[in-house]
C-alpha cells in the first residue's frame, strides 16, 4: 500500500489520474485498510494545466479532493478475450 503512496517527482508522475480512475481517499485517523475507495469523475486542472483537484464518488457521496490525499490504484492491462 505505502508505494502505490510514494512521493514521485513533480516531472516524473507515477500514475497518470483521468476521469474512471481508481483511487483510495487517506486518511490519517484511520489504517489504510479502512480508507475509502473511490472513482474519478471530474478533473479541476489549475492555472499552470496540471490537475491538482478532483471530484470523486464513493458509495455514499460526490467528494472534492486535493491529490495529494488520493493513491491512484494502478489499471489493469490484460485484455478479456
């Protein structure tokens, strides 16, 4: 859980975010097995093109959120056949 939440370098992203992300929402009162998942739904980019806001939906409400409290859970790439 905690490298999926490493700190990569602004010009370096590990995980692009786009709208059907997958994300779990930290949060520090609560164990990472506790934090709420989560699916992309808007992008908020700020004033340099970058995205640092997003609107998520969980199964209780619509969240807006900072980045920096969101893991982006990684995509599959196996194709269903």
């Amino acid at each position: 859980m905690h490298q999926l939440q490493s700190v990569s370098k602004w010009h370096h992203p590990s995980h692009a975010i786009s709208i059907g992300s997958l994300v779990l929402i930290t949060n520090e009162a609560l164990p990472p097995c506790k934090w709420q998942l989560a699916r992309v739904i808007k992008l908020h980019p700020g004033k340099d093109g970058l995205t640092w806001v997003v609107d998520l939906k969980t199964a209780q409400s619509t969240l807006t959120r900072p980045l920096t409290n969101l893991v982006v859970l990684p995509a599959s790439s196996e194709n269903k056949d």
